[in-house]
C-alpha cells in the first residue's frame, strides 16, 4: 500500500470505521447530482463515489453488533445509545421532558423458575450444598449439581418463551395498577400510562431474566404528569401481584405439559431510594449504566457459550465451551427437530440457548429510540463534512442520490488489520453526546 502511494488514504478509510474490529465490505457506487425544484431538472454533478476507487477496494462500513465479544467499538456505541435513552426516560431530554424524574418508577429484576439445584454463592455465608465456598470467579458456578437431573428442556423452552411471558405480564401489570387505581382498563388509558424500558441478562445458569425500568406517565405519555393517585408503592405492589399471576402456556412434549412463570425472586426498587448497592442511593444515572452494561452481553459472557449461530450439532464436540452450556446448546438443537417447535426456531437460536427476543426493548412511549440516535449522530457527521467541504459554486435545492451496494464479505485484512491498529481507538464516557 505504501509503495503505491496510497498509506494515508487507507488510514483515513480505517478511521471512518471509529474502531470497528470486522465491518462490512461492499462493492458499488453512490452519485449525487443537484435537482431544480422548481424545473425537476437534473443540474451538475456534486459527488461520485466508486468502491474501486477506495484504498481499501471497497466501502467499509461499520458491523455495528451490539456483541462486545463480537466488536467492542461498536458494542461501546450501542452501549452509549442505550444508556441515554435510559437516562433520557428517567430524566429527560432527547425530546422527552423533564418533569418524567417526578414521576414514580421502578426498577425491577424477574427471575426465572428453578430447573434444578446449582451450584452457587450464598448470602448467609453458608456453603454451597456441594459442601465448598465458591469463589466469586468459580466456574462451577450455575452448573447443575446433578446434570443428569437437571431440566435441561424447560431451561431452553423457558428462554424461548421469555418474551411472550414479558408481554403477557406487561398487560396483566396494566389491569392491576387501573385495579389499584379504582377504573376500568377502558377508563384507566384516559387517566394513565404504564411506560417501560427492559434488558434481557443470562444468568450463570444460561436462564434469562429480565432488568426493567417501570414508570406511571399522565394519559399520553411522558409528556403528561401522572394523576395523584400514581405513588411508587402502588406501582410495586402491582408488578408484585402482576409477577405472581401472570402464566403462559407452553408446548406439549411428550405428554409434558410446560406452563411458564417468573421465579419466585423479584426485586422492586423505588427508583433514589437507599436500599441498592449496599446503601448507596439507587440513581438515574445507576440504573442507565447498569442497564446499558448488559445490552452489550449475550450467552457467551455468563455460561460459556457461543456469540455465533451453529451450523452443525456436530460442531459442539470440537468447541471450547462449558458442558453446561454444551448440554443447553444440544437441547435446543434437539427440540428444533421437532415440527410441533418449527416456530420457535430452536435450532437457529440455540447458540442464545433458545432466547430469540431482542435483548433492549422499551414501551412506544417510554422515551426516545435507538434509531433516533443514530440518525441525530448521522446527521452530524454529515453536517461536520458539510461543513469541512470545498464550495462548489451555486445553491443546491435539493439532491438526488443514485446507489447500488453489493455485499463483498466481512473483516480486514492482515495489513489493514495492523494498519487499525495504530490509529487511536475512540473513547468516551456515558456522558459524551450521542453523536459521539
């Protein structure tokens, strides 16, 4: 590259990718010719793009996965994104108001039901029943004392049927706060609003569970102040009765009814309260930055598994992971042959030990949208290289654009990688603009 003169275009190509590990590589090309609004006219040539044209052969464009094991730049980008549109429905801002931090919310755990015994840290000081004081770092923790009694198959069945379980109690959650509230449902959308943000973490176990901020909006949302009746101890009391009711019927295996709940463990926090991290008072800012640390992670962060879909069963036997989550990954493959399951895609998912529901999810009205930020961040970008660009002479009314992109592959290459290298990777904090 250096001998043909191009070493500095390729590392302005490489710095676009803001510290991407594996982005997309397409081939193609993107035109734009200034438009007479007026005549409908097309005028001059403003802009051509040619990917052969490029340093690198083609365009490269970031991977954008939320994976940290997978790109940590673009995990770190989505993390930021999350954390403010957290920040943003307990604080305001990003179009949503202020007044939404005098509103009661909530910060909930639901837990999974138990599969069997496994191997854990207890809060009484106590030893595992293993009979050993697991360190905090022990990889035995979450795996089953008895793998050949563990329930294996209502692990996987309950990870694919989280999501349902979630909506289904998101509605009785509703009936119950309208209930405490003396309305009806049809009454109590003209009076209130439940609004949500939630996150889905793995346990050691592999089993998810759900991190949910919950909060009481006037009729329309955030915008409106809740009734006076609205408290945080009313909230919790009805995701607590909501929790303990909810159910949602599974399949049938084998004469085996599955019928699917939340564990019997549920945390309810008021939201500034003193009684989270041992006393410490729990904040907006908390929440945010304990929410957004897990949209980042997947299965393989807390069992072992894989960040990828498998192929074939018959690669389990050659890869470098727990036989926890070997058997949990086997299970789901296995109950994927069977046409009564086809729906649930357990064979595409199994590497998610059966989890198929998006792992950030938040109410229409909770707050602002992941892609609203990206585009505002888009914007930017290309308000800044507006702004930096040699005039061309004359008014633009308006542009039109002719593309055509075709995917080439994914990744660097060897010299591109250690070229990527030597550039400043990008930095930050959760309180740098979402431009970022």
């Amino acid at each position: 590259m250096a001998s043909q003169g191009t070493l500095p275009g390729i590392l302005r190509q490489l710095s676009t990718l803001g510290g991407c590990t594996n982005p997309i590589r397409l081939d193609g090309h993107r035109t734009e010719y200034d438009v007479d609004t007026k005549t409908g006219e097309i005028g001059r040539l403003l802009h051509h793009l040619d990917s052969t044209n490029l340093p690198a052969g083609q365009l490269l464009v970031r991977c954008n996965n939320r994976r940290t094991t997978r790109c940590p730049a673009c995990s770190e980008v989505y993390r930021r994104d999350t954390f403010h549109l957290i920040t943003a429905g307990l604080r305001g801002g990003k179009g949503t108001p202020e007044h939404v931090a005098t509103h009661p919310r909530v910060f909930a755990t639901f837990t999974a039901p138990g599969f069997g015994p496994v191997h854990n840290r207890r809060t009484d000081g106590r030893p595992c029943r293993c009979g050993t004081h697991h360190t905090q770092d022990d990889d035995t923790l979450g795996t089953p004392l008895n793998p050949d009694t563990y329930d294996y198959e209502a692990a996987v069945l309950w990870n694919a049927h989280a999501g349902p379980l979630w909506r289904r109690f998101s509605t009785y959650l509703r009936r119950e706060v309208a209930k405490r509230a003396g309305l009806s449902q049809r009454r109590f959308r003209d009076h209130a609003r439940v609004s949500f943000a939630k996150v889905a973490e793995y346990q050691k176990r592999g089993a998810v569970h759900f991190h949910a901020v919950i909060r009481i909006d006037g009729p329309t949302g955030g915008d409106t102040p809740p009734p006076p009746w609205a408290t945080a101890d009313l909230l919790t009391d009805a995701i607590r009765i909501a929790t303990a009711k909810v159910r949602f019927d599974g399949p049938t295996i084998d004469d085996r009814t599955h019928t699917f709940t939340f564990g019997r463990q549920l945390d309810v926090r008021t939201i500034r309260s003193a009684d989270f991290n041992d006393g410490q008072e729990l904040t907006e800012r908390a929440v945010a930055a304990y929410i957004a640390k897990y949209a980042t992670k997947g299965a393989e962060t807390a069992t072992g598994a894989l960040d990828r879909p498998l192929k074939f069963a018959a690669e389990l036997a050659q890869l470098d992971i727990s036989d926890h989550a070997r058997r949990l990954i086997r299970t789901a493959w296995t109950l994927g042959a069977r046409k009564s399951l086809e729906h649930l895609r357990l064979r595409a998912w199994a590497h998610m030990l059966g989890f198929r529901g998006h792992f950030s999810t938040k109410s229409r009205r909770y707050s602002t949208t992941l892609g609203a930020l990206r585009t505002a961040r888009a914007e930017w970008r290309r308000a800044q290289a507006a702004a930096t660009a040699t005039p061309t002479g004359g008014q633009t009314n308006t542009t039109y654009v002719l593309a055509h992109w075709a995917f080439a592959g994914t990744g660097l290459s060897s010299t591109e990688a250690w070229l990527a290298e030597t550039l400043e990777p990008a930095t930050g904090t959760e309180g740098e603009p979402t431009r970022g």
